[in-house]
C-alpha cells in the first residue's frame, strides 16, 4: 500500500506570510497532484507534476516535485484569506493503474 | 456542461437500510470514481470503473457496491448501512487515468 504523508496536518498564519506544506512517500509515484477543497465542495485540482525535481508555478503557488519522485512541496507566497481551504495531495502510482492515493491534507487558515 | 452531478446533496439513513448514491457526468469521460472522506481526512477511493462495463475494487470496497452500465451514470449502492459508513461521498470522472479527475459536490450520508 502507498501511503503519502502530509505535514502539517494544520497551519493557521496571518495574511502576507509565506508557507510550506510538504507530502512525502517511501514510494515512487508516476505523477502527482496538488487539489485544494473548499468548506461543502469538492477538490479542484491545482497541479500536476510528472518529472523529478519539476517546478510549476501559479500566482503565488509554487509546486516542486522531489527529484526521486517520492514527496513534493507546496510554497505560498504572501498567503492571503482566499487561500484557506484543505490543501490535498495526490500521487499516481507506478503500478497504481488509474488509481490515486491521496494525503490526508493539510487545513490552511488565513487570518485578515 | 454541468460536469459531475451528485444526488442526493444529503441524506439520513437508519442502520440497515438501503440506498443509492447517484453520480452523472456529461464530459463523456471514460474514467470515473467513488471516493469516501471521513471529518478532517483525505480521500479514500471505494470503486472505480474505466469505461462502461468494467469496475474494479479501491482501497475500501467493503459494504458497497457499483455498476457502470452506461459511460454517463456511475451509481455506487449501500445494502446494508452502518454507522461506520457516515462519511461525505465523492464521485469524480477523468479523460484519462494522468488527467485531472473533476469531482462532484458531495452527498453527506449519517447512518443511525
């Protein structure tokens, strides 16, 4: 079984901060996914990172998977109240099939 | 195009009871997923299915059950509910299996 492993579980930091949340794995994973999920909805997918050591940016969000492919990063620059939601990730297996495991997730709050 | 659709939004069940839970995509997505996600948790995939006719077991199939009879529809059913099967149930759908997965907005099942 594939297990990934967010930290922190949660983060609560003022608007303006910057931020990290790590997902890591003693699994390789084909691909990965960062979602964000918002109180009563779904997730919505943010990213995808296929390549070790891969870096995508949007807006104030950077993605970095790791270069063995086993754990990624989520940075925050600047982090305002609009960005609180649960953050999820999700890895594709090497032998997974069309399966994703996800994370347990990481409760981001903004505070004006 | 309403993407993925999920009814009933919530619902009560007793123990032993049963019921349906409806999911319709209209992206004509081959791909397509029930997930579970219990208070402060990641996802859990129950049942997935990559095109009409074909389902096969996630990570915690036990106690339900799906069918795929057409590309659109993709109903997963509780036989016989059970408090442990209180959870917010989420059905996605992909192109394809590195795609992004678009999930509905939940149906939030109590079992008393």
């Amino acid at each position: 079984t594939q297990l990934l492993e967010q930290s922190p579980q949660f983060l609560s930091i003022q608007e303006g901060e910057n931020l990290t949340v790590y997902c890591n794995s003693s699994s390789v994973f084909s691909s990965l996914q960062w979602y964000r999920q918002e109180p009563g909805e779904g997730p919505v997918l943010l990213v995808t990172v296929v390549t070790g050591g891969e870096v995508k940016k949007l807006k104030r969000l950077t993605f970095q998977f790791g270069d063995a492919r086993k754990d990624s990063s989520l940075h925050i620059t600047a982090a305002q109240p609009g960005d609180t939601g649960l953050y999820l990730c999700a890895g594709e297996g090497e032998t997974s099939g069309s399966r994703l495991t996800f994370g347990e997730g990481t409760q981001l709050t903004v505070n004006p | 195009n309403a993407g993925v659709t999920q009814t009933p939004k919530f619902r009560i069940l007793k123990i032993g009871q049963s019921m349906t839970l409806q999911c319709t995509q209209d992206m004509n997505h081959n791909y397509m997923y029930w997930y579970r996600q219990d208070p402060g948790m990641g996802l859990k995939l129950i049942y997935y299915s990559v095109g009409a006719g074909i389902t096969d077991k996630g990570e915690v199939p036990n106690g339900y059950n799906v069918s795929r009879s057409t590309t659109e529809d993709f109903p997963l059913r509780l036989e016989l509910a059970a408090p442990s099967q209180t959870s917010v149930y989420f059905c996605a759908s992909s192109r394809d299996r590195v795609f992004t997965q678009y999930f509905g907005p939940g149906t939030r099942l109590t079992v008393l």
